[in-house]
C-alpha cells in the first residue's frame, strides 16, 4: 500500500508540473506573468481567490485592482469573480498594471525579453519621394529617323563599286560607286553646250539674248543637280568642260550598310534600292507595358537598360514616345525609347531588360509593406508607444512605390515607430484582449454578473 501511495504521489506530482509547464507556454499568460513576478504573486492571487474579492476591487496585498478571473488552461474562459473552470481548476485573477486602466482595449505590453524570443523588429515612418520602378522587356530596333536610301533617277550601269559588303560602316561623303547612263551623258553635253552659248553671248548688246543664254545654261545646271550631282562635280564639269562617262555616287549619311543589291556590271533602273545606310549612333527600344502602369508614364522620363551580353553595364535613354493604343489581344502598350550607342554596342534586333522610374509623389509618408497586415477590408499596423507597449492602428494605404514600399495617406505620423515583423502574434493578442473586454462587458450586464 505504501509503495502504491507513493507512486499516485509522483504521478500528481508529475501532472501538476506539466500544467504549469503548459501555463508558461501561453504567450502573456497569467501564470506566466505570475512566473516571472515570483512566488509572492502567486500566493497574494491564491489569497484574492480565497477571499473572494471580484473584478474591480482592489487586493489589499498586492495594492493592485483585479481586472478579472481566467482559467489557467483556457485563456477565453472569463468571469468577475472567482470559481472553478470547466476543468475543475481554480481561476486565477489578473491584475491591471500600472496606467493599463487609461489604455485602448487594443494596447497589448510585451516585456524586452518576450520581443526578443519573438523577433520584433521595428522601424520608422519616414517621409520621402515615392518611386515606382516598372519593369519591362525590350527589343533594340533601328531609329527610322536615321535610315537611308541609296538609289539613282536615271536608268544606268554599275562600272564600279567602292563598297562591297553588308555591314560595312561607311562615312557621310564616302564613294559607293559609279555608273555608267546614257542620259546623264546627254545631260552633260546639254549643260556643255548651254555653257558655251552663254560664254558667246554674255557680251551681245542685246539684253533679251544675254538673258535667254543665262536661263538656258541655269536650266542646264538644274537639270544635273536633279539627277544628284554634286556641286562639286558640276564644278569640275564647267571647269574641265569634258563630258564624264560615269558618275560617282556618294553615301549621303554615316552609318552601316544593312541592305546593298548592287553588283559591278549590274543594269540599274531608276528608282531601283542599291543600299541602305543605317546611322546606329542611336537606337530605339520598343518595350510593351500593361495597360495599368500607363499612368506612371510620361514622354521624356529616364529610362535604364541592362543587357545580358554585358552583365554589369547600365545603358541611360528616355522614353521618345508613347504610342495612342493598346494591343487588343495583350492589352499592353508600346513605349519607343531612345539610346545613345556610340561605340556600337547596342546591336538591333537585341533583347533587352528595361527599368523605368517614376517619382509618384514626391513628398510621401512611406512604410515598408512588411508593417502592413491586410485583411482585405482594412489594413492594421503596429505602433510601438514605448516601455513595450504596442497599439493596433488602423490606417489608409496608397500606392505601392518601389523596394516594397507603401505611401500611407493617414493614420500614422512622420518618425513614428512601427512593428516589422512578428505582427500577427500581436494581431492575434489584441483580438484577444479585445473579445476579453467584450465578454467582461456581456457579463457586467447579465442578472448575477456571470
């Protein structure tokens, strides 16, 4: 019998200490706050309990008001006075602390050592320019501003080309080739002829003859500057007074040559493309947005550029032009960008990555969307009053900036400080805290106060 004594003993002994364990374990709990006050705290609420002072009043050896009773197991069960829990066990009061009873409902106190154990990290409300950053792909395409036609007026064969390939880079000026027509020789001995005439007449007597030899030899010299002689060349012509065979033809722009179809020997009719010059000192981009970032755009914002072909380099541009509509099937729009490339690097036909930044508002109260814990239909962030107390604040949330960030348009103030992380833990007391004032504020009402 002794031995079976003994045993039930430590087996009470065991149970017991599992529930204080399962006590502590409860976040604010009252048990854990008794733990922490010390021994004495736990014998002035087992006296409360036994004299039966209720919520309200204030016990006589802690000098603290009650503010209610709660079931060590159940942190939901509350009464005004005290009794036994569903579970049989006695319910333990809680006591309001100092100033508590002028704090809001959803104020909760957190010792230092607790927001270590829960990670509470804090920030502050600042107040600063809201950039939204847009992110994009792009495609590098020719500027059609700078694409060139090489072609004659005149039918003709090719006797020579100066350049041979596509992509040669070739300079404003440079000879592309000469070319043999028929009716540029015409035009020559037509000019020549004219020329001759004039230096005959230019000394008549006669003003109507001096006159008609002027317009003859001026519409002469017209006539060559149509078929894209150079000023030069009618030059050397009135000053060789010698018809040419060929005539060079010159690249009218610096660049590259994306398109050539003339070959040596090759008959040419007029009108017909022989090269294409295009100028790559710059380029476009076009990029598609969707339809929703279309307000935070503007003509002439900066733009930057990373390749991946360059890994690390950051090309500038601005946005050229907008373009009015939208792709039905995507619902994007088309931005045209416009880059700098002296050195050639950006090559059309590239893919590219695009970031756009917009300063939103200029001069904003801005958090960190971490802070913000959304429901939805309201948006609550946690504002740290000092000597750890925490408040729920509801506020109002703007736009959504860069680095995850929120533009707050009220509820919070400049320099506040604010909870970063382990919000929901806090959320999850405050409710707490408040269904605990409801129930203390159903029971006060109902006949008996339970």
């Amino acid at each position: 019998m002794m031995k079976r004594a003994s045993l039930i003993g430590i087996v009470i002994i065991l149970l017991l200490g599992l529930i204080v364990l399962l006590q502590v374990l409860f976040f604010n709990s009252p048990v854990a706050k008794r733990q922490a006050d010390g021994p004495d705290l736990i014998v002035n609420q087992a006296l409360a309990a036994e004299k039966g002072l209720k919520a309200g009043m204030i016990d006589p050896k802690t000098g603290k008001k009650i503010k209610y009773y709660v079931a060590p197991m159940d942190p939901t069960y509350i009464r005004n006075e005290p009794g036994k829990s569903p579970m049989g066990m006695d319910l333990v009061p809680v006591y309001e602390e100092e100033g508590e009873e002028k704090e809001p409902a959803s104020t909760i106190r957190i010792d230092p050592v607790t927001m270590q154990n829960m990670g509470v990290r804090l920030g502050k409300v600042e107040r600063k320019p809201l950039i939204k950053n847009i992110r994009a792909f792009g495609n590098i395409t020719y500027d059609e501003t700078k694409i060139y036609t090489v072609n004659t007026k005149f039918n003709g064969w090719i006797e020579k080309l100066y350049v041979n390939f596509e992509g040669d880079k070739v300079k404003k000026g440079q000879p592309l080739f000469d070319i043999y027509s028929p009716e540029l020789v015409s035009a020559q001995e037509e000019y020549l002829l004219a020329l001759q005439q004039y230096n005959s007449l230019s000394n008549s007597s006669y003003p109507n003859i001096r006159q008609g030899a002027e317009r003859l030899l001026a519409a002469s010299r017209t006539r060559l500057r149509y078929w894209d002689l150079t000023d030069r060349q009618i030059e050397e012509l009135t000053k060789e007074k010698k018809v040419r065979k060929t005539l060079t033809v010159y690249s009218p722009a610096n660049g590259v040559v994306t398109k050539k179809s003339a070959f040596e020997g090759h008959r040419v009719k007029e009108g017909m493309e022989l090269y294409e010059i295009v100028d790559l000192s710059k380029v476009w981009v076009d990029v598609d947005i969707y339809e929703y970032e279309l307000p935070w755009v503007h003509q002439g914002m900066p733009a930057e550029m990373n390749l991946t072909y360059i890994p690390g380099k950051t090309f500038h541009g601005k946005v050229l032009y907008i373009y009015p509509y939208l792709e039905a099937k995507t619902r994007t729009a088309t931005l045209r960008l416009e880059f700098s490339n002296p050195d050639y690097e950006l090559k059309p036909h590239m893919y590219a990555n695009i970031n756009l930044k917009s300063t939103v508002v200029k001069d904003a109260l801005v958090i960190p969307q971490e802070a913000v814990i959304d429901s939805g239909v309201r948006q609550i962030v946690f504002v740290a009053e000092g000597k750890g107390r925490f408040r729920a604040r509801e506020v109002k949330i703007g736009l959504e900036g860069n680095q995850n960030e929120y533009q707050v348009l009220s509820g919070l103030k400049e320099g506040e400080e604010i909870v970063l992380s382990a919000q929901f833990m806090l959320d999850s007391e405050s409710r707490l805290q408040e269904a605990v004032q409801k129930m203390l504020e159903l029971q006060k009402r109902a006949p008996g106060g339970h």
